[in-house]
C-alpha cells in the first residue's frame, strides 16, 4: 500500500530471493544429502546408551539351565509337525497345560486376493495356539507377550522349544508382575494378525478369525523368535515395522546391553556393530548399517511378527538366530538366560509406564529435515484459468485410481485370456497400467483449448509441485525414510522439468524416478549392500515378487506404500510427464 | 587406762568420722549424678523418619529408612515416640522374590522389615502436607496418637529423610515436592509453638545440602549426604533381587551407629566425620550454626536414643535449687516490666541478604536458537520496513 513503509524497498527482499531462486534450492538440496549420509558418522552418530536409568538393567543374574529340555521340545515339535503337516495343536495344548500355562486356541481363516507365489498360499485356515502365565501377585492388568510365527516353509522349531522351555522355567519364579503370553501362530504374520485383532477386538483387514477365550491385560511389549537351528552363531534384531514404525529405542538398547553382557554376539541388519571408529571404515560400516534401515523401513513391510504389534502401541522386536560360519557358537541356554533376563527388565517397564507416556518413535538421531523445497513459480501473466488444470489433474487422478483398482479386480479376466497364473496376472496388469500412462500426454491435448496451451505448462508444473511438496510433506512425518528416499529422487527430476531443452534427456531422468524404477533401483541397491549382488534377471524376478508382495500385503497387513505410491505418488508423476510433453 | 579410752575414742571417732565422710561422698556422688541428669536439657525423644519414594526401583529408600528404624528402636526410642512414613510397597511387592522382607545387605543376614515394623504413615498417606502437619502438629482431631508428633519443650527430635531430591527441593511420591524454604519454615513454627528443645536433620537425597540451606531457628543441627550440584550414590547391588539395596551415606551412618549403644559417650564430631569423600563419592555436609551447644558435647545417644534418666538408689536427697538460676530469672522478670523491648517475628524471608548476595557465576553459553531467531526476525522486519538506505544514519 505504501503509506507507511516503501513497497518498492520490501519488493527488493523478494526480488532477491527470487533471483537467486535457483542456487538456493541447489544449496538446501545438497546439504540435505550431506547432513543426512553424515549422520554415520561422528560427532552425529551416537552409540547405544539407555535412556532411562532407572530400569537397572544390568543388575539381575538369573540360571536359566532350560537347554536340554528347550531341544528335546524342539525334537519333538518337530516330529508332530512333520507328522501332521500343519500345527500339532493337540500336542502343543498338552505340552503347554502340563509346563503350567493356561491354554486357549483360535482358528481363523483368509482368503488371500489373489494366490500368494512366495509362500504358496490362496485360502489360508490356520488355527493359533497360546498359554497365559498369570502373576502371581499382581492384578492382571498387563501382559507381555513371548510369540514364535510357525509357517509352513519356515521351520522354527528350536523356537517352539526354547519357547515351552522358557514357560516351564518362568513358571517357577514368583517375582512376574505382569501375565506373559506364549503365542505360536500359524501361518506367520497371518495368524500374527489375527490374533491381535481378535485380542484388541477389531477388525481392520478383513480376517475372519474366531473371537479369543482368555485375556491376559494391556500388553506392553512382545519378543518374537525366529530359530532354527541348535546353534547359533549370532542373534540378529530386527525393528522396522509395518509402514516403517518403530519400537521404543531403549528395548533396542535394552538387547544391545544383555548381548554385551552375556558375551552374545548381536548384530543389526546383519551387520555387527563396528568398533573402529577412527578410521573411515567404522563410519563407512555405519553408513551401510544407516543406508539397509532405511531402505527396509521405507518399504513399510513388518519384517517379522513384531511388525503387526507397533500398530497397537506395543513396543515389540524380532530376535533372529544367525547360524553362520563363526567359529564360537551358543546353545540355547545362552538365548535363554538373556531371554529371562530381558524379560525381568520388561517388567520392570510397568513402573516407568507411569511417567514414560510418549514413546520415541523414531530411531537415530534426530534432524531438521533432508527434504528439500521444490522451486515456486510466479504465475504466467496470460490468464489461464486454473479450470484448464482440471483434466490433466483428472486423468492422472483416474490413471492412478484404475492402477490401484484394476489389477486385483481384472485377475480373473486376465487369467481367462491369456496363459498367465493369477498373481503374474496381477503383476503385468499393474506394469501394464503403469506404461500405458506414459502414453497419455499425447492424448490429453485433445482436451485443452486452444488459448490454454501455449503457456499453461507454467501452471501445470506450480500444481504438480505443490502437490508433491504436500505429499512429501506428510510421509515424511510418518516414515522419515520413505519420504527421504523419495524427496531424494523426485524433487530434483520433477524441478528440472520441462518441455523446452533436451526432452530425451528429461524424458530418461523422469523415467529413472518414477516410483517403479526407484523400486527397481532400491532393491538392487539393498542388495549391494548387503553383499549379495544381484544379475539383471534375479533382480527383474525379485521386481516382480516385491510388487505383487507389495499389493498382497496392503490387501493382508494394511501396508500403505502400495495405496501411496498408486494414488498419490503415481498421479503427481504423471502430472510431471505431462508437462515435460507439452505441445 | 586412760591411754586405752583416749584411743578407743579416738579410734571410734575415726571410724565415725571415716563413716560420716563416706556417707557423704556417697551422697555427693548421687548428687552429681542427678546433676547429670539436667546436662543436655532434654527429656525425652522422638523421631520422625520419611522415605519419599515409593516404585520397586526406589527399593534402597525404604530399605534406608527401615534401617535407620531399627538402629533408633535398639537404641532404645519405643514406637510410641517414632513417627514412621514410607510408602510400604516393597515388601508386598509382586516384583519381590522375597516376599515380605526388605534386605538391607546384599547377603541378605538382616530383614529390616522383620514382623514388628509399625509404620504409621503408608502408602499415599506420605504427602507433604501431613509430614508438615505432623511436624506442626496441626493435626485434624480424630488422628490416632500413634500418627501424632507429641513432642514438648524438653524434646529432642531426629528427623531423617530419603527419596530424590534437588537443589532447594524434595520429591515425595512422584507427584509433589516439598522445598527447602517450605522446611525452614515449618521447623519456625516448631519453634515457636516449642515442640523441640533440639532437632537433628539428617537428609540422605542427591543435593542434599541444599534442604538446609534455609534453617533459621535455634537449635537445629543437620547433616546432609551431598552438596549442591552433587548426586548421592547408591551402595550395593543385589543380583539376586534386581535392585540396589542401600544408599551409600546411610550404609556408612549405619556402620558407625552399629557401634553405638545406650551408654555410649560418642558425640557428634564423629558422626560429622562419617563417610568420607572417597567411600562416598559425594561429600557429606552438615550445619551447626544454628545449634547452642558445641557438638563436641553432644551425644549421639542425645538423639539416636532415648536414654531414660533413671537411677536407682536407696539414698535420699535434697535438690538444692540452684540459687544462680533462681536469681537471673528473678531479674528477668523484673526486668521485663522495666524495659518492655518490642517484640519481633523472625525474619521470614532475609531479603535484604538475599539481595546483596553475590550472583553466582554461570557458565556463559552462546545464545541458542530460538533467541538468534527472534533477533533476526526483528532485525529483518526492521531492514524491511526502512529499506537498508537507513542505514547509513544508524553507521
């Protein structure tokens, strides 16, 4: 207005900022990569450390001298299962009621949406199995729970011994506070899954499940085993979860420091923690370590059974024993004393539960934000109405939407016309739907108007970067690293575009950050770090299991990378395209 | 003859007087004992023992507390005089893998729970505002004695206290807190309303010697297990209960009151000297400003006991009033009618002191965030709106 102050001095601040536009979102870009690959290193990195004192957790000493028994359950659960095919419930009933639990089944039953190739599964029926230890002092008002997932081609015995061995010994002790709950589920996550939802009495993904008999309280953290061998030569912990949750980080801590203690070696993500820290190749192992959690947490998939439990509040780990080539190995007493012992501290948890109501969700240290901002642009002075917007946002809109419906609804069309089983029907469908978008920018001129085309382009890609800032905006919030990986890739391609210049060039680098090929470039990525290098065809097979494991699992579990990547992701790419094939 | 009579007289006489003069040193022997009786000026004893914390990890407060419990009940105060405060939820605990006992020694040899503790506040009844009114005793009329701090002129009382603490502050359960100033002034209106002849404060918390800081009645004496800015450690460890079982300041109070019993002429220099920085690691503190008589003459047994004046004897004895006493209170009342001096409160708050205190010396950390911030947000509205042309009348 200028009465008061000088519009043409405050129009000079933006006017700067303005110009320098495109440096500053080159300088914010940059250092977002570099402070989040130097949080690897020190001073950022910090090393394991309990964060709250007062739980003592190094102080208990407990014999647990359960081994013998632990492999004699193992033998014989294994001898049933063979025998059998699927869970021997009867033995497992009898052999719980007679360590001292009380015992009670469900049965549940899922029709998968389309057959599962990986685990070989369409209609799923399986029936869970567990026993409630009550304390025996205290009102049952809180549980823990110890779970093994049995599934058919997993072969976790040793777990199912050590499991009952560690009942029959618990069971002896008078110092529990809170019940603890022995589960063994069927079918992996599926019984996992139903289970808990029968347990918190809901019903989010479709499970038909009986309803359960007995309860045991509020449970306040779970431990599932995965074993399968008599020794072991490391314990690995796993912690993403369903859509890249995350446990308390003192439970993390809590293993780290019984691991350290009982002289078990424990690593994470398969990888030990480097000692040598003061040349570049600790912080170089740590970089890895950082690169592999990200990776597995941005696929949002439960990595194990403690997974579906971060969804209920429940602060839960997977523990894995690794029996590779070392030299020194443990036997199940040493798993079993640090499980006695970790159990002990848990339930000390109860005590804290008073105080310690927030949960850190988030693991590592904390960071103001790699994700760059997209560029602003000023609006094209001609007047294009934003109504001309409408049918490109639309189309892209409807495209991501058929993406979404299609695949799973069309399987049985598809199977009928050509020689292709019901999941690969799914797969191609779903890449199919995907190349056809790449074709639609030649079509979608033919709903513009004449006026609207020659810089509408400018309006178009101001849209279609609002709408990734806003979705970036909110991953980030949710699964840091998903919306990291993401913001990585797409925000430079999508502000680089548009339909001037080399199109060629534009074209490839769009098609490099799709959502498809970040995934495809993900996994060959996750590979290499993990030593186990991929060729071009495993990696093309292993594409094409992750997507239809991907559409499976939001189907089963409730994942939502699939539903973000194909309605809202897919749609703001395309709205991209679009504008790198203006006419 | 005459020889003879003179020395059986004279032998009589002596054994008369030999006889006389025994007698009378006996007597003058039970008079000084008698005069002992009146040395300390106090008559009987009491105690007040607070544990602030409760939870299965704060175990090594009620084990303290109970500790202390014991060595003042063997030392002779009956539970008619000890006002007990602890939460109590440790023996019963379903985490305790001894139920019903409270060790204070990681060979567990003493239960300090043992089956005749009389704890007279339990449980959530250990709030700040009963301690403070058992100490004031402002008390609601239907409270049982045994939860009453029934003391006199002629009291003295121990008050012991553990839990977590900070500077200037103690936390009771969790949920409350009770500060230094709030302590002061309750030990004021013992005072006045003379509910003690002598206190002993004892406090076993992190930062411990920033509870008394703020004493400004006579007679007080107290002692701390640290210093401001320090933490009190903790002792042993049990591997076999899961907790820590002791604090190492009571631990070594305790060993020292071990020695002591009912006839013992300890004082307090010794108890001033008990754990030393390098048991301790923290470093003990204790105030004896405020207290009338020199610590070299207190006893222990002033306070940790209650040594009844009692003696037995045959003799009889008159106390002779002590003509001094007599005459100085005669002229103090005499002189009360004369000169009427005005009477005044005590200072409540010392401002004046607390205004001409020294600053103390902080660390100077750079401005943080937030107030860069807000500076360069002012400092930016401002260019903005003047344009950086006005520059130049500032430089």
């Amino acid at each position: 207005m200028g009465l008061l102050s000088d519009p043409v001095r405050r129009r000079a601040l933006a006017r700067l900022v303005l110009r320098l536009n495109a440096p500053l979102c080159l300088l914010s870009y940059v250092a977002g990569i570099a402070w989040f690959l130097a949080l690897a290193f020190p001073p950022l990195t910090q090393r394991t450390y309990m964060s709250e004192n007062a739980m003592g957790s190094t102080m208990v000493e407990e014999q647990f001298v359960g081994g013998d028994r632990a492999r004699m359950f193992a033998r014989d659960f294994a001898a049933y299962r063979r025998k059998s095919g699927a869970l021997p419930v009867a033995w497992l009933e009898r052999t719980m009621r007679s360590v001292g639990l009380e015992v009670y089944t469900q049965s549940f039953s899922r029709k998968l949406p389309f057959p599962d190739e990986t685990h070989e599964r369409y209609m799923v029926s399986g029936t869970n199995v567990y026993g409630i230890l009550r304390a025996p002092r205290a009102a049952s008002t809180e549980s823990l729970v110890l779970t093994v997932p049995c599934g058919p081609d997993s072969t976790n015995s040793q777990a199912v011994g050590l499991l009952l061995a560690l009942a029959a010994h618990f069971r002896g002790q008078i110092y529990w506070a809170k019940d603890i709950i022995f589960l063994l589920t069927e079918h992996d996550l599926l019984g996992t899954e139903a289970w808990l939802e029968a347990y918190h009495d809901i019903n989010v993904t479709g499970m038909q499940s009986s309803s359960l008999q007995g309860r045991a309280g509020a449970i306040q953290a779970a431990v599932a085993l995965e074993l399968s061998s008599d020794v072991v030569t490391s314990l690995d912990v796993i912690v993403e979860g369903l859509n890249g949750q995350l446990p308390n980080l003192d439970l993390l801590n809590l293993f780290q420091t019984f691991c350290q203690k009982g002289g078990l070696l424990c690593t994470l993500q398969g990888k030990l923690q480097s000692q040598d820290w003061t040349s570049l190749d600790g912080p170089l192992q740590g970089l890895q370590t950082l690169l592999l959690m990200v990776l597995r947490q941005a696929s949002g998939r439960p990595h194990g059974p403690h997974g579906l439990f971060l969804r209920y509040g429940v602060e839960a780990l997977t523990l894995r024993g690794i029996n590779s080539f070392r030299q020194y190995k443990y036997d199940l007493v040493a798993v079993g004393k640090s499980h006695h012992t970790f159990y002990g501290i848990l339930d000390a948890y109860h005590a804290l539960e008073l105080w310690m109501q927030l949960h850190e969700t988030g693991m590592g240290p904390e960071e103001d934000g790699g994700s760059p901002r997209p560029s602003t642009f000023l609006l094209p002075s001609q007047g294009v109405g934003l109504a001309s917007l409408v049918a490109p946002l639309l189309i892209s809109q409807a495209v991501g939407l058929a993406l979404y419906i299609l695949p799973v609804m069309g399987q049985h069309v598809a199977t009928q016309h050509f020689p292709v089983s019901e999941a690969e029907a799914v797969v191609l469908t779903l890449l199919a739907i995907y190349a056809a978008g790449l074709a639609l920018p030649h079509n979608t001129h033919r709903m513009m108007t004449a006026q609207a085309l020659d810089r509408g382009w400018m309006a178009l890609k101001l849209v279609a970067l609002i709408y990734l800032a806003l979705q970036l905006g909110c991953i980030i919030l949710t699964n840091f690293s998903l919306g990291f990986l993401l913001a990585a890739t797409m925000v430079p391609t999508a502000v680089l575009t548009k339909p001037h210049g080399p199109r060629p060039l534009y074209a490839a680098l769009l098609v490099l950050t799709s959502p498809a090929a970040m995934l495809l470039g993900s996994l060959f990525l996750w590979r290499e770090l993990q030593e186990m290098p991929l060729s071009l065809a495993e990696g093309w097979q292993l594409f094409l299991s992750a997507l239809a494991q991907g559409v499976l699992e939001h189907h089963t579990y409730g994942s939502l990378l699939f539903p973000l990547l194909a309605l809202g992701l897919y749609p703001c790419w395309l709205l991209f395209w679009n504008v790198l094939f203006w006419k | 003859m005459a020889a003879t009579y003179v020395l059986k007289h004279s032998a009589t006489t002596l054994a008369a007087f030999l006889f006389l003069s025994f007698v009378s040193s006996a007597a003058s022997h039970i008079e000084d004992q008698a005069e002992q009786f009146f040395r300390s000026g106090h008559t009987n004893n009491w105690a007040v023992l607070v544990c602030t914390s409760r939870f299965w990890f704060n175990y090594r407060h009620v084990a303290n507390t109970l500790s202390v419990y014991r060595s003042v009940k063997r030392l002779g105060i009956p539970d008619s005089h000890i006002v007990l405060m602890l939460a109590d939820d440790m023996a019963c605990n379903p985490r305790n893998p001894k139920p019903a006992t409270v060790f204070s020694h990681k060979n567990m040899e003493l239960n300090v729970y043992g089956d005749d503790v009389e704890v007279d506040y339990r449980s959530y009844e250990v709030t700040v505002e009963n301690f403070l009114r058992v100490l004031t005793g402002r008390i609601p009329p239907s409270t049982p004695r045994s939860k009453r701090l029934l003391s006199d002129d002629r009291s003295n009382i121990l008050i012991y206290m553990t839990g977590h603490g900070g500077n200037g502050f103690l936390k009771f359960q969790d949920s409350e807190e009770i500060t230094n100033i709030e302590l002061a002034d309750a030990f004021e209106q013992m005072w006045q309303k003379r509910r003690y002849n002598e206190l002993l404060f004892i406090i076993d918390t992190c930062q411990g010697a920033s509870m008394y800081e703020r004493f400004y009645s006579p007679n007080i004496m107290a002692l701390a297990s640290s210093q401001v800015g320090e933490d009190s450690l903790s002792h042993q460890p049990d591997p076999a209960i899961g907790v820590h079982l002791m604090d190492r300041y009571t631990f070594y109070v305790l060993e020292f009151l071990e020695e002591i019993n009912p006839a013992s002429q300890t004082n307090m220099n010794d108890l001033f000297q008990v754990c030393p920085k390098s048991l301790c690691v923290s470093t003990p503190g204790h105030r004896t400003d405020l207290f009338k008589r020199d610590p070299k003459n207190v006893l222990i047994t002033d306070f940790f006991g209650s040594v009844r004046k009692v003696e037995i004897t045959t003799e009889t004895m008159s106390l002779q009033q002590d003509s001094e006493i007599m005459e100085s209170s005669y002229k103090e009342d005499q002189m009360d009618e004369e000169l009427m001096e005005p009477l005044k409160y005590a200072e409540q708050l010392p401002v004046a002191q607390i205004i001409h205190q020294k600053p103390k010396l902080k660390d100077w950390h750079p401005p943080g965030g937030f107030i860069l911030g807000l500076w360069a947000l002012i400092i930016m509205v401002f260019f903005k709106t003047y344009g950086i042309k006005h520059m130049k009348f500032i430089f």
